[in-house]
C-alpha cells in the first residue's frame, strides 16, 4: 500500500465514524477490527497488531 492510498483509508475511516456519530465510533471500529482481523486470518499477527496498538494508545 503506498502512502497515498494509507492516507485515503485512513481519512475514509476518520470521515465514517465522524458520519455516525461519536455514540457509534466504537462499535464501528469494533466490527472494522473483527473484519480486519478476519481478512488477515493470521492469529500471531492480529495478536501483534492488538500489543502495537495498545502500546501506541497512551501517546
């Protein structure tokens, strides 16, 4: 993925849950993990995607 299609997802992502709504956020992003976690379908590596962002949360 280059930087600029990163990007794209990313504001797509950030103007979706600004469309629903700060009550619905989470839950968005919960069913956005499951289908994330799903499609890369390798448990060590959702694993470590779960650490990295927790880690990167307090920041």
């Amino acid at each position: 993925m280059t930087d600029a299609e990163l990007d794209a997802v990313y504001t797509r992502l950030c103007k979706t849950m600004t469309e629903l709504g700060e009550a619905s956020a989470p839950l968005f992003l919960a069913r956005f993990a499951l289908l994330a976690i799903e499609k890369i379908g390798d448990a060590d590596v959702s694993l470590g995607l779960v650490d990295a962002a927790r880690d990167g949360a307090g920041e």
